[in-house]
C-alpha cells in the first residue's frame, strides 16, 4: 500500500544537495535518521556510520489546516545536525547550505518540485485510484454491465496516481509550496569528549505546505 510520506523526498533531495555543495566534508549522500536516540550514548551507537560526517535527525510535526480546504497540508520537519569527530566547520556549512537550498521562497518549491520531478518520473510507477464512494459501491453502479463496459467505468471514474518505490514501501509523489525556514542557533560544545563523542550544532525546522497529487 502507498503512503503519503513528504519528509522522505525532502530528506532524499537534501541528501544529494547538501554533498553537491560540500563535497569537501562528504563522501557520499548525507544521511537522515528518523528520531530514536534519546541519549547521547544511545545516539552513538545507532549511528556509527556517520561519526566521521554531518548526518541529520529529524521529526515531523504536523499542523492544522490554514484553510477549510482540506487537502492543503501544513506540516514542519525538525532537524538537529551531528557530527562526532573533526571541527566544528562542517557542520556550520551544512546548515547554511540547508538554508541556502531551502529558504528561498516559491524559488526553493520550484526546484524540488522540479527535482522530483526528473528524479522520480522514469522510474514512478502509476496506479488507478477509484474514489471510495465508487468503491464501495461499485457492484451496484456497474450492475448489469458487460465486462469490457465495466472496465471502461472503472477508468473513467479513478485518478492516476504517481507512486515511487524506496526499498519495499511504495510513496505517493507529493507537490510542495509555501516553504520556510526557522532556524535556532544553539551552537553547544561538550567538553569531555571520550565520554559524550558528539556535539549537536544549529536546530532548524523547516515549514512546508503540500497537497497530494
């Protein structure tokens, strides 16, 4: 079944973004980890892999609807950047390249949109959606009815859908617009580095609206 998931297009473009621009601090995609850790410790050894670069984790929040119109949606994504070894540097680029990227108005909508668009569209998969009233209904609207015309009124009254596949979920496509950024400098260094083996740098939260394809 496919998810309507926006933060894992927006993590996905930043991933190839960010390095584009940086490439002196990554040797490869950026990554994203979902929320889990809630100690220093625990935040180490989850994410051995990137001690040596900038990796990011984030949280969704979602919002009430600025309008009665339902399928314009608000939401925010939380992100703390790491880094456990190396200066201080990189982590500072990496969170001015976020903004760089996304804090630029309908511009920055406009090249993700676009983005997702020549990324995903060759390899998207598109499906048949047939609205639920139909659905649930459908035996009695099509009562009657020959196979072939069956088939006919089934298409006619579904929506194509794009859907792009990551790993073994499927993803509907999503379209952005109206996207911001609010950015809480909260530089902190621990001091006793065999103990806590990280420093957090630069809280960022971005505000996007969305609506589904």
């Amino acid at each position: 079944m496919a998810v309507h998931y926006p933060p894992v297009f927006i993590n996905n473009y930043l991933a190839e973004k960010i390095p584009e621009e940086l490439s002196t601090y990554f040797s490869g995609a950026m990554k994203f980890f979902p929320t889990q850790p809630t100690s220093i410790d625990t935040l180490t050894e989850e994410f051995p892999d990137s001690a040596d670069e900038v990796f990011a984790v984030y949280d969704r929040m979602f919002r009430l609807r600025r309008t009665p119109f339902p399928h314009c949606r608000v939401e925010q994504l939380l992100y703390y950047f790491y880094k456990t070894a190396g200066g201080i540097e990189a982590l500072i680029e990496t969170t001015q390249a976020v903004q760089d990227i996304l804090d630029n108005g309908s511009d920055s909508t406009e090249d993700l949109n676009y983005w997702i668009k020549e990324k995903y569209s060759a390899e998207s998969k598109t499906e048949l959606v047939l609205p639920s009233e139909i659905k649930t209904r459908l035996d009695r609207y099509t009562s009657g009815m020959s196979a072939t015309e069956k088939e006919d009124f089934v298409i006619e009254n579904s929506k194509e859908t794009a859907v792009v596949s990551f790993g073994e979920q499927d993803f509907f496509l999503p379209y952005f617009y109206e996207m911001k950024i609010f950015h809480l400098e909260e530089s902190r260094d621990i001091i006793d580095f065999g103990t806590a083996r990280t420093y957090a740098a630069n809280k960022i939260i971005l505000e996007y609206m969305w609506h589904k394809p």
